[in-house]
C-alpha cells in the first residue's frame, strides 16, 4: 500500500482526498499557491509545501514545481482531483518517467480520450453508439458542408480540443456555415492553440446521462451506474443526481453494459466517467470519457456504497477490484448541489472574499464536501465551488425534500451565493417531476425576481430595531465600563483587527 | 425609540421599546407586537413572535442591515427618527450621477460590448471579463450613456480596475 | 397526513424530530423551559411555547402543561423522542382522552412493558426466551431463596420498576441474599416508590443486542435488524453499532423472527426495541422492551435506509408501512458515539458550561445529530449528552477508521467531552476485533493516563509562544489606534460583552 | 522574547522572534526551528514547521495556554522570563492548604463516604452526587485530612455549593 501521497489541487476536492486517505493511514502532503496558505486543505494536510505565486499556470499549472515537491516529500504517488492536471497526458507520462505514482489512467489513455475525434473513433470501433457525425478532422469549409449533407441540420461544429463551453456553435442552415465555421476555428486557435473542427448532428433538447466506471490493472471493468446533471447553466454544472431521472431500468441496463465495453477499448484503469447524451426517444450516444474523478461522484458514492478515492488509490496501488458487476446496486437516490460563490442577482457574477460566517447543514442523510472554513477567504484566482452539498432520500422525492430543508439550514455570510437558487430549482415543478433537459434554467430562469417579496416583513424590520437598540446600548455601556478593564478590551479588540487584517475585508454592499 | 425604516420601495415607522430582559414592543405604522428577542450569536437572534419561532441573522454596516429570515435576505435602511428630521433623505441622489464600472477580481476582457456615446439601459451588458474559470458580464448599473470606455477586447485586468465610465 | 406536531423533548432528539417533520412539510411546535430559551431545538422549531422552570419535574415531565401547550397551539399530534415522557403510559393515556395523536404505542402497552415481570411473562407466553427467573413478584427473603435454588447463583436481584442502573443487586451467594433483599427493597421503595422485587439469572459476560421494530396499526410487523450496544459505562451508553459483531447470520434471523413474535403478542403499534442478553454460547434471552425511539436509532436508518421518525409518524397518522419484510436488507455497517458534555479525567462528571467554539466533522459517510450550537449554554439540568456522530462504512472496519478520522476533526472548546475516550476505545485491539462484552470499558479502562505523552511537544510550546506574542502586540496596537477609532470599537467590544452576559462565562480551569 | 514555559512536570525556556511577516524563529532549551504561523481564526493557527502541518487551537487565560494539537490537549504555563527572575514561583503554594470541595451543579447528595477526621488520599471519594441524570463521585483534589462536612445523604444541594471542607 502506498504510505504518502501528494495531492496537486486544493479546495474541497483537496480536502476530501485528505480524508479519504486518513481513512487508510495514508500520509498526506497538501502543495499551495500564495493565495491558499490559509486555506482549508492545507490546514487539514500532514505536510504543506508551497508552489509559487496565486495564478494558477505558475503553481497548480506547473509541472515542474508538483514534481519537485513530490521528490522532496518523498511521495510516492500523486493524486490530481479534477481540474487543474487531472486530464493532462504529459503531466501523467512525467509522473512515470520520476517513478511516481499517478492516480489516473495512463498518458496514453488521457491523451486519446482528450482528442475528441480520437474519442469517437474509438468508442464507434468497440460498439457504442455515438452521436452522427463527421469521422475525421473537417479542414475547410467545403468538408463541413459535405458532411452536413450527410449528418443533417441542426449540427453543433466543434474544436477538436475544445471543452467548458467553448470552440462550439450551433448551425441551423447552410447559410450559417460560412461564419460559424470562421468563428470556431479561430476560437480553436486563439482559445486551445489547435484549429481543428469536427461536425455532430445537434440532439433536440437532450439528458446528459454519465455512467461511472472502475477498472483494475488486471482487467476487471465494473459500472456503478448512471448519474444524470441535466441541470446546468451555460456549461456549468449546477445539480446532479444518481440514479438519472431520464432512464428506464432497461436502458439504464444497456449503458451500463456499453459503458464497460467502451471502457475495455481504450484499455482504462482506474476511475472514470463516460458521458452519453439521451435524445427524447431514449437513444443515447458517447459523448465524451472523463479521465478523473468527476465533482458529482459523491452521488455515486452514496447510492452504491463505494468510496471512489480509496478505490482509485488501491487500484493505483496495484490491488484488484473487489467488486463484481452483481455486488454493485443503486440503493435510494443521491442528489448534489454545488455551492458557488456567486451572485444570482447580477448574472451569477464570482462573488470572491470572506466568509464571515458558515453554518453547514446537518442531521440524516446528509454530506457535506466543503473546502471553506468561517474566516476563509474565498481567492479571486480560483473557481468559485466552495461546497457541495449531497443529499440522500429511500426516493427521488425524499432526496429532494429533505436537500430543500438543508438549504434552509445553511447559512454562508460575507460573501454571496448561489442556495436560493438552488431552492429555486428544488421547488420547479418540471424538476421535481423529472420532466428537464440540458436547456431547463435557459427555459425557465428569469433572473431571480426583484420584485420584492416580504413574507416577513414585520420580523424583518423587528430585528433591524433590535440590533439597532443593541448597538446603540453597548456604545454606552463601552464608554462607562471602559475605564474599569481596558487591557483585556484591548487585547481582544486588536486580536480581531489582526484577523481582519489578514486579508481585506469585504463588506456586502459593492 | 422610533426609526424611520425602508425596505424595498417602501418607507415604515418603527417605534421599538425594550419591556422587559431582551423583550420589546415593536410598531410597524402602528401595528403593534411583542418580541422575545434573544442574541444567541455575534449575528444570530432567535425571535418568538405570538408564539412563532424566527432564528435570525442581522448584518449591519452604517445604517444598513441585511436581515436574514427563513433563507430570504431583507435589505433595510434604518435610521433614528430624529436624524430624519433634520434631513438626511439625499442618500439616493448619487446614484444618478457619473459612474465607473468596475470587476472585483483580475481577469480577461473577452469583449466590450459597446461603443463610445451610446446610450444604455439599466442592466444593458457593458463589457464580458473572464474571472475565475468563467465568463462574465458586466451590466450597467443604471440608464445611462458610455463616457468613456477604459478597456480592449484581450487585455487582462486587475481586480477593481475601471472598465467603463457611465453617466 | 398530520399538520402540526408538538414535540416534547429537548437537545438533540428535538431537532432530529424537528428535521424529519420539515422534510414532511409538517410544522412544529416547541416546548421550551426556561433554562432552554436560548436552546438550538426552539430555534429551529415553528413555533414555541414556554412551559416552566428549568428542573424537568416542572417543565419537560409536567403533563397538564405540555397538554396545555398542544392545545393552545393546535397541535395534532405530540411526539415524545426519548427520555422525559416517553415511556409514560399516564402521559399517552392523557393524549388520548385529549383527541391528540401520541406518536407511540397504546398507554395499556406502555404500561406492561413498564412492568419488567409482567413483561416477562408476555414474552415467555409468547414463546420468547427470557433470562431463567422468577415467575412472579417475590415479597419475602424466603421467596427469594426458593426462586434462588431453582435459578442458581449468582443472579440478579432487581426492582420492578427498576431501570437506568439502578435498584439492583448481584447476589453470588446465599449469605448475600438478606442484605441485597434489603438494600434493593429500600432503594425500590425510595426511587421508584414500587417495592416489588423479582429474581433473574446473573448471565457473565454478556453482550447486549437488540433488535428495531416497526409495527403498523393493521397488522404489519417487520423488524430492522440487531444493533449491538455492549459498549457502556456504569449503564450509561457510549458506543452502538448496526449490525451487531456478536451474531452470527443464523442468530441473527432467528432472533429477528423471534423478536416479531413478541410484537405482535405485545400488539405493539409504531417503533420499538426489544432488548437482549446473548450469552457467550450465543444463546440470547429477552431482557425488556423500550416503547421509543432508541438514542441509538441513527444507526440503524444508516444501514437499513428507512428514516424511523418519520415511519413513526406516519403510523401514527393511520398509514400503511409501506415496506415487507424481504424489503429489509442491512447495507455496511455504522457506529454511533456518543459526544458527552463530561470529563474522563474526573471520573465522567458532568462538565455543564459555555460552547465556546464547535467545529463538527464532515465528509463521506458521516452523519452528525447535534442539539448545540457555538455560544450555546449546556444547562445544568439535563442529560449531558450534547451529539451524537454516526459513522458508515462498507464494512465495520472501514466505520472504525471514519470514526477515528471524524473523531479527529471534531472540536468542541469551553466545556470538556469524551471524544478521546471515544478515541481511545476505537483504537482498543478488543474492541476492533469485535472481542467484547458489557463489561469491557470495567476490564480494559484505566483513567486516561496522566503520565504526559507529548509527541508534539515542540509544537505545543511554539504556539503558546506565538499566541503570547500576538496578544502583546495586540495590546500595543489597541493603546495605539485607540483614539482612532474609538466609536465602533466599543461598540463592537459591547455586542461581545452582552453576549456573554447571557450567561455565565466558563473557563476552562476548574 | 523569552518566555519560561511549564508543560506536565517539566520546564522549558522557550526563545521567539519573528523574523517575517508571521515566520518566527523558536527555540526550546536551545533547540531551534522555524515556524510558519497564521492565525485563522480567533483561537484558531495554522503552522507549518520543516513541511509538517498542524492545525492548532490556543485558548488563553492569564498566563495559561491549553494547545489542541492533533486532537490532544497541552496544559501550557507561560511567563515572560523578566517576570519569573524578579520572583513568580509562588503559584503551586496554594494547592497545598485548606480547600473547598464544591460540584458545579445542583443535585442530589447520594451519599457522603468519609467522615470528619478521616485522612484521604488524592483521588478518594468524599460524596456522591446525583445531577444531570448520573451519579458522580466527588474525589480529593489532594491527600488531606477531613476536616468539616458540609452536607448529607438525601440533601439537595446548589450549584457551587460546598460539600465538604478538607486540609
């Protein structure tokens, strides 16, 4: 078994790797930026290095320094959460030439996954279904209106190293081809450094259906079934559930069986999600392999039962799988939501700064993954996940009344966030009925009403009045008892100031 | 003691006496109740109203409070009575006037969105900056006209920098 | 379906119940005494009611006002948790004759199962094994010496009405039996005003199992497995788990069979216990019959998935329990400790105070149930118990190491706990091989060493120094801004002092 | 600074100095190291020493810390070493005279197990107490003599009340 490990990303993921591995009385050693000294993973690790200044491309990017510290540490393996190195080819081929450890699959493996064409070649080689489209690189636009013959209209014309959103448009009509070509290719280039194109038939109003995948060094492939995160909003995820809602038992049978055939192909070890689209007539095609651990494994997590970080790490170690396909079932419905820090109000603008206050939900079935404290600051530099809230239900519903009451429960003061619009989500009757596809906030989100309601209004304006008259009633007790014990006020006001001088404070007025 | 309060676009009396140990009598335009108003944290009150139980959290900065109730967030402005009196009602009176937009965190402009001289609506996108793995729009904050545009598409800005100046 | 649930209970129990009826869109009411206006279960509740001083006698077990409450606040139905009213038959009865719903079984159940001879005999009518004893209520010495010959020693010498460790005796042999007769009479007399005495057989070393129950009011009994909680301290519980170690498979059916049995002989109605001495050759024998909710339920919604409080009121809305037997399947395991506002430096007394600072543990497969807040009072008037922590894992060695790990991350300041006594038995080799009975803590503790292992010495003393050179250069500084800023210091030093004086400060020096 | 530092039985002189924004330089009896220390919360530190991360808690009062390390608890008696050499070793003395027995909350005496003149060890039992639904025994803080009880069997007694007096 390994004894140490380097883990090269911070946050929650950070933290829930440190955990996993204490579990295993595994050591761990935490790296961090300029900006994450105080950070949450780095209080939790048992060693901390530091990797240089706060952008990201000269710490959590930089290969060259998650090296060296893995060699100074004397870390036997590297895990990279998501994000950041997770799905880089190189950085998992260095790994191997230092003779360290890297808990993913190999170089070779993320390499071709990551080359979305090479993707689809392969997974339409070994049998699963993928959306129609062109089979090779389109060099002009010539080839794409030759393939558009073929495949039809509506296409989505895509950047062969493209991903998050970007190097991607809809085509609705021929005469939409010249300029939308144009368009991704230079956003290809400007954006990944590789211009080349690929076609996709565009799928009406589709699921976005995953299914999660654990393989060993010796050939054993198991699925832990299907997680469903239709629920986004311009590419960002924002809820995830498992079992997905947009599957029947039989087809959810057929993906898992097609999902292990895919993942036996591209001869995969280790943890990893292949994602498929559901058309409305319950036809599913590969869209992509994620070579990682994704955010919203926790759902997994709690409906089979499988903590996935150890499993990783134990397969990454050279254990066999101890699972058969029969031992792994889905029991009750998992939901996560993600906790950004962001304003709903202002078109989810990052919301950056200190969490003056933090209260988690908690009681039955409830995990919280957080990677904040009260008193942290939340970086500029970094995404604004600072939380994810998982929930468990015997069933869907109980699932989502029982996240409804935990929003409520949470409370997270100095910074914005997006739980209202969670809630907001939660009580949709299209969500809670199951009924939703990629496109449901675009359909149904108009931004979060400022037409004010006041339900509690009199409460409200109770409470400013109380705290005025509280306010109002210590500045003058501070005056009349201020002689009597001012080196005891003193030092516990400047110990305040010290902590606030820690960083800036920000207030909630912008 | 009495407060004149605004939430929303609305304007209330408040007149609030402490009765007895952290009990007080509220009015709300003469709408009289009893609080049990108990401070159990540096921001956290519980509240029992006719029986009724709010756990609350009170925000305050100058004479603003954000009042958190049962997951909704009040925004008031409170002041003493008496201020009022010898006028303090020109609060709201900048906000008309010339404006600089501006980003909290470093990033990269992606796009401007408009043009020297024209003329906008509020919430009108300005400018689109990538921060923190995202891409955001910057909306104006009032109907204004663009004075002056500070930023080009591919520049990377500093946290606090002034894209666009509005009037 | 009910609208409005009075729960009469406090602490942790409280806001469980809380939980379960906000997931049901069901609101609740409060009692409150006046020690616990300030207390975490009135804050979460809809509504709240005072009902008296602080001694329970007064407020929490006064029935006339806590009806009074339910009828003031239009309370439907009135749930008792555990402890206070909870095995009250007089207090179901008084519902009943109210038209309120009591969320337990009949008064005339309560009451048998109360009365640990008649119980007995029930049991036995019922073809369930009850520990060898006597028949009936023994009145003199030499009643006692018969039953004695036909039992053997050593036995137990115990009060009807006995419970919580007391009114009890060993007697090993037959020249004990006039002072033990004679002690436990006295003791019966006074604490429980029911001389009634009754004989059983000593059993050594056993291990404690029960086994939840579920009944509805037509007919339907299922159980939900064994739990084990061996784990104690002069009858006080520490640590339980779901399944129990110390059954085998077989017994573990047979027991669950026999345990149905009884139930129904019972007609029982709603969530039960049914208690269970297993003797080292596996035999088990039925000890009493809790009419309640279990402290310890949590761990058996882990393993079984069914959310008790809520099965409970649903039973006693007149609902169907929607679940049969074969649906009933325990997945991993999971353990409960028990976090105690007490000092095992000093003989587990009590430790009442100020929570001055509560950082609760997170992450996968953690569940906490916790009735404190930080700045919260514990009240010299209740039970010590403060939280409890369930931990799940697939099996019952990785629940051990998430237990050790949680343990690690929780943080309780201004009052002492157990939590590394916790700790402490959790690393115990007896008790990670599941090689233990009742009395193990009595066999294996000797109070936690004081001889000083300090393995992070140099750590310890560095950090004194660093804190007292921030509190000298805070002083400095505070005499130095003084005039700056003079207003809103104070003003913020008196919000910090009124809090405080909410209640008496505890230092941690006692 | 220099400080004289008790921890168990043992005394340390403890040196720092803070070399950089929050890095002080430590050393114990003349054994030195480098400490990265933050403070993150109002008792709350993260250090980092030679790579190795601790999150510590600090609580202070007087010249008394108590260090949560990695779940276990350092009782730290502190002074500035100025202050010792013009005479501070008094504060052990007291422990040795005439001391109240108490319980901090009210309760129910169970019984009283010595008697007045009974000479007792450290960490022998005097009373026991019922209170918060348990029995407590109330032990010697020291090997004394009994000199005055206070109270007996069945009596309810007072938070803070006085059971027995030994010497």
């Amino acid at each position: 078994m390994l004894r140490r490990i380097l883990i090269a990303n911070r946050g929650e993921i950070a933290v829930r790797i440190t955990r996993a591995c204490r579990e295993l009385d595994i050591e761990t050693v935490a790296v961090y930026s300029e900006a994450d000294r105080e950070s949450l993973h780095v209080k939790y690790a048992d060693h901390a290095y530091p990797i240089g200044p706060a952008p990201s491309a000269q710490s959590y990017l930089s290969i060259d320094r998650i090296i060296g510290v893995a060699k100074k540490s004397r870390a036997e393996a590297i895990h990279p959460g998501y994000g950041f190195l997770a799905e880089n080819a190189g950085f998992a081929q260095r790994c191997k030439d230092e003779g360290i450890v890297f808990i993913g699959p190999s170089s070779q493996v993320i390499d071709q996954m990551g080359d979305k064409v090479k993707a689809r070649q392969i997974m339409k080689a070994a049998g699963v279904p993928v959306v129609p489209g062109s089979d090779g690189i389109l060099n002009s636009e010539q080839e794409v209106l030759q393939t558009a013959e073929a495949v039809g209209y509506p296409f989505m014309l895509k950047a062969v190293a493209g991903g998050g959103g970007k190097g991607l448009r809809l085509v609705r009509a021929q005469r939409e081809v010249p300029s939308a070509f144009r368009a991704v290719r230079s956003e290809a280039a400007s954006s990944f450094a590789d211009p080349r194109l690929y076609v996709e038939k565009f799928i009406e109003r589709p699921r976005h259906v995953e299914i999660q995948i654990l393989a060993d060094k010796y050939g054993r492939v198991i699925h832990l079934y299907d997680r469903e995160r239709s629920i986004q909003r311009r590419h960002q995820k924002v809820l995830e559930e498992s079992p997905a809602p947009g599957l029947d038992d039989r087809t959810r049978r057929r993906i898992g069986r097609i999902a292990i055939q895919g993942t036996r192909a591209v001869g995969y070890v280790g943890a990893g999600t292949l994602e498929f689209l559901l058309d409305q007539e319950k036809k599913f095609y590969f869209l992509e392999m994620n070579t990682r651990l994704q955010v919203e494994h926790a759902v997994t997590e709690r409906v089979v039962g499988i903590d996935l970080v150890k499993a990783q790490i134990e397969v990454a170690a050279g254990g066999y799988l101890p699972w058969r396909q029969r031992h792994i079932t889905q029991t009750g419905h998992a939901i996560e939501c993600r906790i950004y820090a962001e304003d709903p109000e202002n078109d989810f603008m990052p919301y950056p700064g200190r969490i003056e206050g933090l209260r988690l939900p908690e009681g039955m079935g409830l995990r919280n993954d957080c990677g904040v404290y009260e008193g942290a600051e939340v970086p500029i530099y970094y995404d604004p996940m600072i939380a994810k809230l998982i929930t468990w239900g015997e069933n869907r519903v109980e699932a989502i009344l029982r996240m409804r009451r935990a929003l409520r429960e949470y409370q997270v003061r100095g910074i914005k966030t997006n739980i209202a619009f969670n809630q907001w989500i939660l009580r949709h009757p299209r969500f809670m009925s199951g009924d939703f596809s990629t496109s449901f906030i675009d359909e149904e989100y108009r931004r979060i009403s400022k037409d004010e309601v006041y339900p509690h209004k009199e409460i409200a304006l109770a409470s400013a009045a109380i705290a005025a008259l509280h306010r109002e009633h210590e500045r003058t007790m501070g005056l009349l008892t201020k002689k009597a014990n001012e080196p005891s006020q003193w030092r516990d006001q400047g110990k305040r100031d010290s902590l606030r001088a820690a960083g800036p404070r920000r207030g909630w007025k912008r | 003691m009495a407060f004149i309060a605004k939430l929303g676009e609305q304007s209330y009396r408040v007149e609030i006496e402490e009765t007895g140990k952290s009990v007080y009598r509220v009015s709300v335009d003469g709408n009289e109740f009893v609080v049990d108003g108990k401070k159990t944290g540096r921001t956290n009150y519980s509240l029992i109203v006719d029986n009724r139980s709010f756990e609350i959290e009170v925000d305050n900065a100058e004479d603003e409070y954000r009042v958190l109730v049962d997951g909704r967030s009040y925004h008031v402005h409170l002041v003493d009575e008496r201020r009022v009196r010898v006028g303090d009602g020109q609060s709201d009176s900048q906000i008309q006037g010339r404006q600089r937009v501006s980003v909290p965190m470093p990033g990269k402009v992606i796009a401007v969105l408009v043009a020297e001289g024209d003329v906008v609506e509020k919430g009108h996108g300005l400018v689109i900056v990538e921060a923190m793995k995202m891409e955001n729009e910057v909306r104006s904050p009032i109907a204004a006209t663009v004075k002056d545009i500070r930023v080009k598409a591919g520049e990377t800005v500093e946290g606090g920098a002034v894209l666009v100046i509005i009037e």
